[in-house]
C-alpha cells in the first residue's frame, strides 16, 4: 500500500511539473531534447504544406457535402467566404477530390462551350500536376476521358482514355472557366459545363453511378490549414491515409521523433502540445517570409514585384524533386500561396506578388495605398489585382470586393488609359470603384493576374509600378 502511495505521489509530481513546463515553455531556456522537438515540428509544417493545403481542401468539401466524385462548382463567382490559398473572384471554380483506395479512378470532361476558356489541373494529394486540362492543356478544350490507376495497376485499361498514373491515394481536380464578363449567360454555360463533368471507379465504367454537383456559392468554406498547435493533430490524420513514398522516409522519421507515427495514435504530453502550440504559428511566419521575401526572384530591378513560384517551378513540375534532393523548404513557401499547381505554367495565365512597399515594409491594412497600373498591359484576355490577408493567403474576410480587373465597367481610367488603384480601410472620395478595402491591424498582399500573358510580360517591355503609400 505504501509502495502504491509512493509511485501515485511520484506520478503527481511528474504531472505537475510537466505542466509547469508547459506552460511556462520557453526555447531560450528549453534543453536541447525540447528545442530540436521544437524545431522538428515547424519542419513537418514546411515539409507538409501542400498535403495540408489538400486536406484542408478535401476536409472543407466533405463539410458542406461534396464527397468523394461529387462535383463542386460556383454558379456566382465566389466571394470571401471561399477561404483558400489565392483565390480569385474573376473566374469561377470547378472542383472535385476522389480517393483511389479502391482502385481506378475515371474522370470525364466535356467540350469547352464556344466563349468559355478553360483552364485547369488535375493533382494528387501532394499538389504534383499530372497534367493540365482545359483549352490550354493536352486535351486542347476536347472532350476527354482521363484514367488514373495506381503505380502497380496492372488491371485492363478504357478505350481511348489517357492514361495516367496516381502515386498517392487522394487526389483533386481545379478548373478555371475563363469567361469575358460575368453576365447570365456565361455563368449559365459554366454550370452547364460543371454538370457534365464525370468522376467514378472504373470497375463502373459499364454503368457510371450519378454524380452530384453542388452550388459553392456564398457557402462558408474553410480550406487554408490553420497553424495553430491543432496542425499537428491534423498532419497525423492525412498521414494514416496516405501511402508513404520513398522520398518520405527520413521525414517520417523526423515526424516520429514528435509523435506523429504511421499505425499508432496521437497523444502528446502536456509539454509537446505547448511546443506544437508555438511551433504552428512560426511556422506559419517563416513561411510566408520565404515565400514573399526569399524565395520568389524579383521581376523587376529596384522593385517589389516578385515572380509567383521559387526557382525550380518549371523545371521540376513544381514538384521541387531533383535528382538528388527535393527542395521542401521552396515547397512548403509556394503551398503556403497557392492551393492547385500547374504543369505548363505561362501558357495561359501569369501571376506576380506585391507584399513590401518599395522600402520593405510589410503592407499594412491600416495605411492607404496607391497602384498605378500602366496602359496597354500586353495580355490577350484580360488582367486583375486580388488582395489577400498576409497570414492566411486568402480572401481578406467581410469585405464586398477583393479583386479589381480591366474589363470591369465601372473602373475609372487616366487620360492616358492607366488604372489607379486604391487599398486602404476607407474609400477615396470620387474613386470608389477603384477600391479595395483592406482590414485595420492585419498585413495584406497582392497577386497581379495576366489571363493570356503576351510576350511583353516576359522580355522586359513592360513593367508594373510598385505601390505608393498614402
């Protein structure tokens, strides 16, 4: 009986202190067991980032409905409530998430409709491209049945279909309708459009099982990962799911180090949870720095403007697998901005970052800006300013409008056919329509978007200004 009173006291004091420690964590003052946990665990985020990006994806869908092959699409294009990583509110999404546990995998897309472009990409739960589809991608805007088999498939095929091969077990599908303006009968053509879209297993390829599409329209949906100590309760969830590739192996090892083990469950002690709880945030920062400060090459001499992808986009299939090495740091930086990936980037959009002033501090929502964009922007469709809040990479949240484009009537133009536009918490009196509002105490950013980029947004004959404060 004593001997139980003693190891019940011991346990209680070993309690307590844990707790102490937790609460009172500080890296300064952490051994050095605690400070590599601590850096372990911002490495799985940096690591994880486009896995997360998916699952928040995938996990937001499923919330309001959209399941496995069901299809999701904006019948009005989306407002902020569509909180993902850059969206934009020009052209309305199509979109769709399958699992492959249960083998092949059948996508079928319809003719692009005559004044309806499209542009997409289907992905795997690692955002690495298959391939592009849509009116700039293999299919050229044909209609196009896609097979997507695992790596060992050595099943029958489908006639006709192009094949490709799906490494993980989740993937997504994110179409672009570019459309000339959002009038009636353009949105009719792109829910049109949406509702022939097929996805099912091949083993029903005889008899396709009926699709279910859904309105995305001012639902609240929560795609961008939150990285808060939560994270990595998440990041353990997808890992179950997922299939372990062989480039993952020494970080799988990193992430057992911090609890996260494929098989087992998930219980961090009361001094790991105060390690994740700082460790998510910081994360979060290191990420968006790189990404808007170190990673992207600036466009422009004496310029904020930034290229949107790291070195290494193109040449990789924004993968960032060498053939020694794979860049996860230039990675995680890139999925912290974006949600889909692209195999043929260039070809039918371009995308530059605004995140500094011109002496490199942050944007401050707060502040009044001025953009000047220049006259005869070489792009072939049109282009468009989106802002975003700085730590999510989303929509900024209750605001009406967050992107402003050249085919937008109410714009005002210069005399010399230049736009002026506005960023700040409060409209400038007699240029309303040129606003974007901005929301007090949060930093924000901009993407500017060429929809059928032209020459001169690549050889240096045009040049964007940087943003003017107030």
């Amino acid at each position: 009986m004593r001997k139980c009173k003693a190891l019940l006291i011991s346990a209680c004091a070993s309690l307590i202190a844990t707790t102490v420690l937790a609460k009172d964590f500080d890296l300064s003052k952490a051994n050095i067991h605690d400070r590599m946990a601590y850096h372990r665990a911002i490495d799985a985020i940096v690591w994880s980032q486009p896995l997360m990006n998916f699952k928040g994806f995938r996990d937001a869908l499923l919330k309001i409905g959209v399941g496995s092959n069901d299809i999701g699409y904006f019948g009005t294009v989306q407002n902020w409530k569509f909180q993902t990583a850059t969206p934009n509110n020009t052209t309305p999404y199509i979109m769709a998430h399958w699992t492959m546990k249960d083998g092949p995998l059948v996508v079928e897309l319809p003719s692009v409709v005559k004044g309806l472009g499209m542009f997409g990409t289907i992905m795997d739960a690692w955002q690495r491209p298959l391939d592009d589809v849509g009116s700039r991608g293999r299919d050229k805007g044909q209609a196009t049945t896609y097979l997507l088999v695992p790596t060992d498939y050595k099943g029958p095929l489908l006639k006709n279909a192009k094949v490709y091969k799906h490494e993980t077990y989740n993937g997504f599908i994110v179409l672009r309708p570019i459309i000339p303006r959002q009038s009636p009968e353009n949105m009719a053509k792109l829910t049109n459009y949406a509702k022939v879209v097929k996805i099912y297993p091949l083993s029903q390829a005889a008899n396709p099982p009926e699709n279910k599409y859904v309105d995305l329209y001012d639902k609240h949906i929560e795609m961008t990962p939150v990285h808060t100590g939560k994270i990595f309760e998440e990041l353990h969830e997808i890992i179950q799911e997922e299939v372990v590739l062989d480039r993952d192996l020494s970080m799988m090892g990193m992430l057992a180090r911090i609890g996260i083990k494929k098989g087992e469950d998930f219980k961090p002690d009361a001094k790991m949870q105060a390690i994740f709880k700082q460790a998510g945030p910081e994360a979060r920062q290191y990420l968006l720095e790189q990404y808007h400060r170190y990673l992207n090459p600036w466009l422009y001499d004496n310029k904020k403007w930034s290229n949107l992808t790291p070195l290494g986009d193109i040449e990789t299939d924004w993968t960032f697998e060498y053939p020694a090495y794979y860049d996860y740091v230039a990675r995680g930086g890139l999925y912290y901005a974006i949600i889909t990936s692209i195999k043929n980037y260039g070809s039918a959009t371009f995308y530059v970052d605004l995140a500094e002033t011109n002496g490199g501090e942050w944007l401050d929502g707060s502040k009044n800006y001025r953009l000047r964009v220049p006259p005869n922007v070489p792009v072939r469709h049109f282009w468009s300013v989106t802002a975003y809040d700085l730590e999510t990479a989303s929509y900024i949240r209750d605001v009406a409008k967050n992107s402003i484009d050249s085919i937008t009537k109410s714009v005002k133009k210069n005399a010399d056919g230049s736009i002026d536009i506005y960023f700040g918490p409060k409209p400038p009196e007699g240029n309303e329509g040129n606003w974007l509002q901005t929301q007090p105490n949060r930093r924000f950013f901009m993407l500017f978007r060429a929809y059928g980029p032209l020459p001169g947004l690549f050889n240096g004959s045009f040049e964007l200004n940087d943003i003017e404060p107030l």
